[in-house]
C-alpha cells in the first residue's frame, strides 16, 4: 500500500538531506559554529531513538507522535503528505539550524530524516578506511567503524527499507566539502561514495 508513496517520499528525503549536507561548508561562519555547538549534540542522539516501523504490512510499531514530543518537544510545522494510496503526516523540528522531519502513518513513523547537523570531533576517518567499508556490511558494523553520520535519512516501504547516511565532520581531508555517502538497502551496505578523503 505505502510502496510507491514510501519510495517516494524517501528519494525527497535522501535528496533533501543531499542537497543540504552536500556544501556544508558554503554556510557563514557564524551558522557553522552553530551547527556544531555540543548543546545541539542531544538533538542528534534522540534522533537515533526514534524507531522506524519494521512492518512492512500495516507499518506498526514505529515511534508514536506522543513518543516523538516526549523526545524532541513541539514540533515546528505540521503537513499531510500524499504517499500512494494514503496520506502521511509530516513533523518538522528545528533547533540551530538543524531540523528533523518524520512521517507518520497511522501514528507510526515510516521515514525520519535529520539535516543540516555536524558533530564537532577530531579527523580520524581516513580514505583507508573507506576503502574497507565492504558491500553487504550492516548498518550497525559501519556505525562501529566510522561513528555515527552527521545527517541521515531512513524510510520504509512494502519492499524495502532504505538508509542514507552521510559523514562531514571527523573526516581526514583538506577539502572544504569532502564527506562521505553510503546508501543501505534492508540493512546492508549497497553503494558508497566519499569527497576529498585523505
């Protein structure tokens, strides 16, 4: 029911969150600092708490409005979104210029997507590292390796779940706009792309 609708609200997600992550570094110095005050940083880890639903039937048991604002507060901007054959509810939370959005259908989240957030750590990941991160690896196994993403995106339809997370801060690079893209499919590494590494 949700496969068309939910694929495509995870491509406007996943191009969004590339648009705005792409040029990070295009921002005034001022809207950089404050992308990477380390008061924002529990913005970013309560993203991680909110679950996308693993039903891919009646997409149950996904992170709840209520559950969201317990997590995040009030949200911003409320929108219904078509997808398919139903409608989708659309949240928007913005703190420093960072901004979560989540769709929920039936009061379940079925995509979440966070942009516009850089961690502010030391360069440690390498193009050597990179070039280890192997296909068909989980999501769970890169985070291990290279650290939470500082943007990311995550749907699911009735055929697939998708991820796209992207690192632009942590990186070993002289580039002003290296970073590095890894989209999964079900969970497990599909294609990667990386920007200027060292």
């Amino acid at each position: 029911m949700l496969q068309a609708g939910a694929a495509g609200i995870c491509c406007f997600l996943l191009l969004g969150c590339q648009a705005k992550e792409s040029h990070p570094k295009t921002a005034k110095p001022s809207e950089q600092m404050a992308l990477m005050k380390m008061e924002n940083v529990d913005f970013r880890l309560n993203f991680n708490k909110i679950k996308v639903s693993e039903d891919r039937t009646a997409f149950t048991g996904g992170t709840s409005l209520e559950e969201l604002k317990k997590l995040l507060g009030e949200p911003v901007k409320h929108e219904q979104k078509p997808a398919g054959e139903v409608t989708l509810d659309s949240y928007t939370w913005e703190r420093d210029g960072a901004a979560i959005v989540v769709h929920l259908y039936q009061n379940s989240t079925v995509a979440r997507s966070i942009t516009n957030f850089s961690f502010k750590r030391k360069a440690k990941i390498s193009q050597s590292d990179f070039q280890k991160l192997q296909t068909r690896t989980s999501y769970k196994q890169v985070i291990e390796q290279l650290g939470e993403p500082d943007v990311l995106s995550q749907s699911v339809s009735s055929d697939k779940s998708e991820i796209q997370a992207v690192w632009t801060s942590g990186l070993q690079t002289e580039s002003e706009s290296a970073d590095i893209t890894l989209y999964f499919e079900n969970d497990l590494l599909k294609n990667k792309f990386q920007n200027g590494l060292n």
